[in-house]
C-alpha cells in the first residue's frame, strides 16, 4: 500500500478482507477465535486487539464493529485464528 509502512506478507498472500472472509464462512470455523490486532492511536503501543466476537459485519472497505465502531482494512496489522498467525503486515524495509 503506497505511503504505508507496511506491507503485506504472510503465510497466505491473500489480503486481509478475503482471510477474514474465508474465516467468517467456511464450515467448521468459529469466528469468535478469531484475533484482529490493528493500529490504534492512543492505544499502549498504538496497537489494539479485537475478538472475532466483536464483529458485525466485513464490508468491502471496513469492519463494522458490535459497539457501532468501524475498522478500515489497512489500520490491520495481524490476524490469528486461535494460535496460528493467519495474516501479517510487515514493516516496509
């Protein structure tokens, strides 16, 4: 993403938005042990974490939040599904 610090490399080179899809409609996947780690200023580190629990819905340019709160796409840094890292920004080199 130009004028990002980071950039998108992971086990999968999917983007954020098509893991999270897969993950909230694939059979056999429970999406409230999904972990959602984005940029959040003011934050301890500017960094916040969110469970799938607190998702509403994943639209195509943010994720609605439960509490009316919406997260864009590009502010995820890291998602996890239980203990396997599932997506990962890096920073740009």
């Amino acid at each position: 993403m130009p004028g990002s610090e980071y950039d998108e490399k992971a086990p999968s080179r999917k983007n954020v938005r098509d893991v999270l899809l897969e993950l909230w409609w694939r059979d056999g996947r429970d999406f409230s042990l999904v972990e959602i780690i984005h940029i959040h200023r003011g934050a301890p580190g500017d960094v916040k974490r969110i469970t799938g629990s607190d998702v509403e819905h994943l639209g195509k340019s943010f994720i609605t939040l439960r509490d009316g709160g919406m997260l864009p796409y590009h502010r995820v840094v890291e998602v996890r599904y239980g203990e396997d890292v599932i997506f990962i920004r890096t920073p740009l080199s």
